[in-house]
C-alpha cells in the first residue's frame, strides 16, 4: 500500500485479470480505479 493505492504486480496478465476481478466483487465504499504501467516499471 502507498498512501491510498495498492499496487499488485504480476508478470502474468492473467493473474493481475483475477486481482482486479476479485478487488471489483467486494464492496470498500470508495471507488477503486485500476491503471496499467506496464512500461513504466523500473529494474
């Protein structure tokens, strides 16, 4: 967690899919935007 984000990290799309179908069936009262950066990772 960072602040008011939460930042998964997969090399696997599939399994980023799955994190943010499972994220988006709960209910956290805010609202939850998801964003790829997968050209902006660091080494």
């Amino acid at each position: 967690m960072q602040a008011d984000q939460v930042r998964v990290c997969s090399p696997s799309k599939d399994e980023l899919s799955e994190a943010i179908r499972m994220l988006r069936e709960q209910d956290f009262g805010v609202v939850l935007r998801f964003r790829n950066q997968a050209g902006n990772h660091r080494h």
